[in-house]
C-alpha cells in the first residue's frame, strides 16, 4: 500500500475513534480491518483453512462437510466453528448483458476471470466468490447487549469475544444483523472471528490475510484501507461496471460503518448479506426517553384523578 493511498481523503469522511470512544489512551494503535476485494476472490478456501488452523476451530462431523448439491461451498455459513466463509454464488447471465475480453470470450463482470465461461445459447457462466467474515462493526450490536462484559472493544478497534467470562445467554447472537456470531454446541458460549487478535498484539496479520494468493482479503489501517478500495472501485466504474460496488464502508450506514467491508460485482444479497444492515440497540437511547416520557405521563394522570377523588381529602 503506497503512501498517496493511505493519504488520500475517503469519499465517506473521516472514521469514528471506536478504541478512544472505549476508554483507550490517546495514542493507540490505529484501528484496522479486512477490505475484500471479491472480484479477484478465486474461492480456494485458503482464508478458511488458516482460520480453523491458527485459532485451534473444532472440525465438524464428517457428515456436515457433504455437498448439498446446490453448489461447491461445504462450509455453508459462518459459525461458532467456521470464522471464515467462502460464497459461491453461479450465476447464468444472457448474452446482451456481456463484454467481452481482448480474447473474444464474453465476460460480464469485465475483470478477465477464469471463473467465466461460455455456455450453448451465447450467454455466460460466471461465478462470484467472496470471503466473508465478523464485520467488527462501529456500532456492535453484540458488544452493546453482554451483560457479562465478554464482549469487548480491543485498542486495534476490533470487537472480541472472552469466553472465560462468557456465560452464553445468547443475547450478543440476535442482537447481530449480520448473523455471524453463534454458540457453539455442547459448549455453550458464543464464539466469533477475533481479529487474530493475538496475532496483531505480536505485531503480525491475521492469519486469513496471510493466506490468501490473490490479495483479495487486504489487511491494514482502516482509514488506508477504504483509500485503496475507493480506487478500485473507481478503476472499475471507468471500465463500464457500474454494478461494482463497496458494502460496509459508508459510517452512515445502520451499523456506523464496519471494520471488515467488501467490494462486490453484485447486489449483497446474491452474497446472503443483509442489503441494509442495522444494529439493534441504534434507537435504544430513544426508547428509553420515550418510555420515561410516558411513565412521566402515567404518573401524572394518576396523580390528577387521585386529587380529584372525594377520598383524596378524609382523614382516617
């Protein structure tokens, strides 16, 4: 990442403080996160295998690794045991709606994949591959709900969960708009991606960006990172692809913004994520003045017909 990248202003404005906003000193390290890029996402599942290897992830039973016949994903979703998880996502697209590639070979996504291929009736196959991942949201719903304090805000700016204070009430689970926190069976407590977040305390990347061969999972300061997929994003719209776009990366959003966006060649739905994501607890602030509002109101009524009760004035 070259230093104009990470100088250049984000078109969403500048990123809330999530690890000062927790109580971190000034001078903490700057908060950073996962771009994906899934354009060039070739499905290897690498990410995945790294995830399970370096966090010690249980594997599953044999029989929850077999193909459903729907498509070559054998992970399904994200999970107490799988932090990280490859889509594949077939899509049958028509002729008209292509380019085509210097070679003459129609292309619809116009990134010059090996994932496209011609089909009998002069249309294209393509598949659409992305690695997703907890978002590590600005707002966190599951951080806003734990009534134990094991879900905490790290000085990276990242959301992890301590499962030795974790006493598995579940409530961080539906309180996530994206589905990705989850308990773990015969164990109880809600498990989740971390970051690596030993490994960023050693000074080293997440072990899923390591991996990858493609650069499509990218690592690094937030702020750099939303410079650099601004740029492809960019690159993209002024080669025709409109349909590119970025998902997590506006601070306007229903969650404030994530720590882990994507780019994507398709509506979030095609990639099972929610299109407008918002964290639960958002009106939570004006729920409560709301409801003290009307207890005020109640109150007072109550008191008004007491005084204008014949009883309100015997003495006993």
């Amino acid at each position: 990442m070259t230093s104009d990248q990470g100088e250049r202003n984000s078109l969403y404005g500048p990123l809330a403080d999530v690890s000062g906003d927790a109580g971190y000193a000034e001078g903490h390290p700057p908060r950073v996160g996962f771009f994906t890029d899934t354009s060039v996402c070739i499905g290897c599942k690498a990410c995945e295998v790294a995830c399970k290897e370096w966090n010690g992830l249980p594997e599953p039973d044999a029989d929850a690794l077999l193909l459903t016949g729907m498509s070559y994903d054998n992970t399904g979703a994200l999970g107490s045991n799988s932090w990280r998880h490859v889509a594949f996502v077939e899509q049958t697209l028509p002729a008209q709606g292509a380019t085509a590639l210097p070679g003459g070979t129609p292309d619809p996504s116009g990134l010059d994949s090996p994932l496209i291929s011609e089909i009998a009736d002069g249309g294209t196959t393509r598949w659409l591959m992305s690695s997703d991942v907890c978002k590590h949201c600005t707002h966190a719903g599951c951080l806003d709900v734990c009534p134990t304090g094991a879900l905490v805000r790290t000085e990276f700016g990242t959301v992890i969960v301590q499962p030795d204070v974790c006493n598995g009430c579940a409530y961080c689970v539906s309180a996530c708009p994206y589905g990705v926190i989850d308990r773990r069976e015969g164990d109880g407590r809600a498990w989740k991606c971390t970051m690596c977040y030993d490994r960023l305390r050693g000074g080293l990347e997440p072990a899923c960006s390591t991996a990858c061969p493609t650069d499509s999972i990218q690592f690094g300061p937030l702020d750099e990172l939303r410079a650099v997929a601004e740029g492809r994003l960019a690159d993209l719209h002024a080669a025709g692809h409109s349909e590119a776009r970025l998902y997590g990366a506006d601070p306007a959003d229903g969650v404030g913004g994530t720590g882990a966006f994507f780019l994507l060649l398709d509506e979030p739905e095609v990639y099972g994520l929610p299109p407008d994501p918002v964290v639960p607890t958002r009106d939570l602030a004006s729920a409560w003045r709301w409801a003290g509002g009307a207890a005020a109101v109640l109150a007072a009524g109550v008191a008004v017909a007491f005084a204008g009760s014949p009883w309100s004035g015997k003495q006993s």
